[in-house]
C-alpha cells in the first residue's frame, strides 16, 4: 500500500486538475485591445460580424501589412470602405500617401483612433491648427492643478499620481514636433513643441454623443458611453476635436456628422476627391461592451451607414492595445510575466509545469531503493518426488506393496467421483460403479481379480504390469 500511495496520490490530483480546468470559467478580459475577432468586452468582434453581414463574408477583408502595400492589390473599379479602429499608431508618409490617394479616387475611409494619427491629416490641414508651447510654462501648472481638482473624486484606492503620471506620459507621447524652432521662442530658455490645437480632451467616465444630422439627431438625450471595468466606472480621457479649429479650415469643406457638447466635435467628414475621410474620436463607441446596448447600437449603425462601398478593407495592422482607461494599466507595468498570466491556456500551462516540478521534488528526488534481486518461486517437486519412490520400491522389487497403493487409490477414486463405498464381501459396488463411470462390469471384475490375485500369492512383475494396465483402462474411459 506504501508503494502506491504516491501513485494514488498523483493520479487523484491530475484528475482534480482536470476537472478544475472543465469547470472553470474564462477570465474576462477588459484590457481594450479593439481585436476584431475579440469577443471580450473591449473587442470589436460585434461590429465586424455586422459588417460581414452588410457587406458579405466575401467582401470584407482584413490587412495586416501597411496600406501602401494592401493598396496595390486593390481593384480599381470596384469601391472600397476602409475602417480602422482602436489604438493609434504613426503612419509613414508612404502610407499616408497611399491612404489619401486611395480615398481620392471614390473609395471612404472611417478612423476611429484613440490618439489621432495627425500624419494623415498634415498632409491636408492648415498651419492654423498647430501652437508653440514650452515645456514648462505657467499655463501647464495650471492645467495640472486643475486635472488634480478634477481628479479628487476618484476613490481613495485609487493611486492619483500613477494616474496623472500615465497621463501626462500620454499626452506627450501624442504630441507632434517640427524640426522648426518658433524665433520667437528660441531667444527665451524654455524649451517647447508644435502642438495641434485641434485635439482636446475631457477626463470623465462618461460622455454623451450625438449626430448633427436631422436625420440621424436625437433630440432628447443622445447616446451615452461610460468608461467600465469589472462592472465598474473610471475616469477616461475621451478626446474631441475643437469647432473653432474646424470651422478656421474653410478650403477643407469639412463638414462636422457628430459632436459630444457645443464645440466638441468627435465626428466629421472631409471630402477628398471622389472619396471622403470620416474622423472619429471615439473608438469605444464601437467595442462590444457599447453595442450590448441598443440606443449605442443604434449609434454605429448610423455611423457605418455613411460607408456606401462595394467591399470592406479592415485595417489591422500594428493595432497597438494599450489601455490608457484600465486601472491595471495606469498603476503597473506590463511584463512578459503578466501577459503569460492575461491567457488562459499560457496561464495553466504555467500551473501545470509548477505543479509537476512540485511533484517531482516530493516524490523523484527521494533516496532510491537499494536493488532487489529476483527470488525465483519455489517449484512443485511433488511428481518427482512420486516418481523417485516409485522407481524405489520397484527396484525394491516390492511389487505387492506397489500393488496395494494402487488399488487403495482406486477406491479413493470411486468414492470422491462416485460417491460409493466399496465394501469388503459386497460386490453390489460393481454394477453402480459400472452405471455412473460407462465402464463394463467385466472391466471392473476384472481389476478386482487383479487385486486379490496379488493378495495370495507373490506378484511378479508380469502381475503388476498387468494390474496397472487394468487400472489405467478404467481411468481413461470412465465417465
């Protein structure tokens, strides 16, 4: 029983394992990825299965190479819609160029970025919309104290300064830099950025859109996205567009589709040769947390609806998931570590591996058993032994002996198969032996003459021969 505990042991802990893993439930993750294939709260599988059902299965297509490439493998008869959603990430000028020409020449392209790629729209907007500021100016204090004041009403748990540290990081990370110094600022010691004052942002953990469209408005309230997590709301730094900047574009005719309140622009078209670019900057809006909801559903099937193209190009290249509105990612730092942790099968294979090292330790590294040696089983010598004393007594010449044991093994034979008791001057055991072994009376009769024949006289060994191939016929035919 010692030796198989451990084997017990273990086979009752896999099996536990086993059906730990069966029963247990996936892990939500509420990391905002934007995958497209993502069922989670933050993908966008929702919306691109309706989009597969509006365009065909067929007609959409997914690219994960830059679009200067994807560009040349296009079909020009035939109208395409672009659509990229999620994370920013800095377009090259190859792929702005392709980007813009492929609108030019009939197709739509929707965006919806967090962090707005201002590399598509240098390339088309004015000076106007960019600002010198300095790194360390008065007004930046006092933008700071303010998103401190704001920021009072997060929860105590909550770590303030990791949250205003992150988004401070971000912010700067979004900026874009000329390689021209403003002369009036190079004669001053602080040191500063072309900032495009297009973009601003509101810190709150919900926002409410609308369309300026009559025919897409809602009058009464709008439609309202909130920042969750595990059921939870956080603050989230929406962005928007400034009106002022847009309406300063005149050459651009861009024409403003949506809007959260009076100059907060988060939707608007600009037409580019027989195409036009859509610009949204709520890319939330359209994750599968928001279209649970039927009145936000409603909202991206208006916004999509602008899109009048034949087949669909889904831009998944380079889609960063960083997540500036989790509180996992504003208060720690990603490791490879805790984005094995994140999956669910790289997750358990870790536990798998550390539980069979624990194994192994308890049960492997143990002394080993000195080396057994076979013992070999102890073998029946019973018929050598038999055939020993009967060679012994026949070279005794004791044939009378011989004959003695045989016929004493005979009656043991009747009386155990038979059930009948010979009895000496009572030869009625003849006739029933005969009925229920099939052997003739003559053949027992004869066995018996045998034996009182060896009784008088001395046997010979003609005699006992004889004697024995008597016995031996009854053997071999009896029932």
């Amino acid at each position: 029983m010692n030796q198989r505990a451990p084997i017990l042991l273990t086979g009752a802990l896999i099996v536990i394992v086993i059906i730990a893993l069966l029963l247990a439930r996936p892990e939500v993750s509420w990391i905002k990825t934007f995958h497209y294939k993502s069922k989670a709260p933050y993908g966008t599988g929702f919306i691109y299965t309706l989009l597969e059902q509006k365009y065909g299965e067929d007609n959409v297509k997914t690219s994960d190479q830059p679009f200067d490439l994807t560009h040349l493998k296009l079909d020009e008869e035939i109208t395409y819609d672009y659509i990229k959603i999620g994370r920013n990430r800095k377009s090259n000028e190859a792929e702005t160029t392709a980007l813009l020409a492929f609108v030019s020449k009939g197709n739509n392209a929707l965006m919806a970025l967090e962090d707005f790629d201002f590399s598509v729209l240098d390339s088309i907007i004015q000076e106007e919309c960019y600002v010198w500021k300095s790194y360390v100016s008065d007004e930046e204090d006092e933008l700071e104290t303010e998103v401190e004041e704001l920021f009072e009403e997060i929860p105590a748990d909550q770590d303030l300064q990791n949250i205003l540290d992150s988004l401070d990081q971000t912010y700067l990370d979004t900026i874009e830099t000329t390689d021209e110094w403003d002369e009036e600022s190079s004669d001053t010691d602080s040191v500063g950025y072309w900032a495009n004052k297009m973009v601003a942002e509101t810190f709150e953990s919900t926002i409410g859109l609308n369309f300026t469209d009559v025919e897409f408005c809602r009058e009464d309230s709008g439609y309202y996205f909130v920042n969750v997590v595990r059921l939870d709301t956080f603050f989230y730094r929406w962005q928007h567009f400034e009106m002022d900047c847009l309406n300063s574009l005149d050459s651009l005719r861009i024409r403003v589709l949506g809007e959260a309140d009076s100059n907060k622009v988060t939707f608007f078209e600009i037409p580019l040769g027989k195409g036009h670019l859509y610009i949204h900057s709520i890319p939330l809006a359209f994750t599968n947390v928001a279209l649970l909801d039927e009145n936000r559903l409603e909202y991206a099937e208006k916004t999509m609806s602008y899109l009048d193209g034949k087949k669909l190009i889904w831009d998944i290249y380079r889609n960063n998931s960083f997540d500036r509105g989790h509180p996992s990612d504003l208060n720690s730092s990603s490791t490879p570590l805790s984005y094995l942790l994140t999956e669910p099968a790289l997750k358990w294979t870790i536990y798998l591996i550390f539980f069979s090292a624990i194994l192994f330790v308890l049960f492997r590294a143990k002394r080993r058993q000195q080396y057994i040696p076979v013992i070999e089983p102890n073998v029946n010598t019973s018929i050598e032994y038999i055939e020993m004393m009967g060679q012994l007594y026949f070279e005794e010449k004791d044939h009378q002996f011989i004959a003695h044991q045989m016929w004493k093994r005979f009656l043991d034979y009747i009386r155990t198969h038979y059930y009948i008791v010979p009895k000496e001057g009572d030869i009625s055991w003849i006739k029933r032996v005969s009925e229920k072994s099939l052997v003739s009376e003559l053949k027992i009769i004869g066995i018996v003459r045998a034996y009182e024949k060896t009784k008088l006289t001395k046997v010979s060994e003609d005699e006992l021969i004889n004697f024995y191939d008597k016995l031996n016929y009854f053997y071999s035919n009896c029932n």
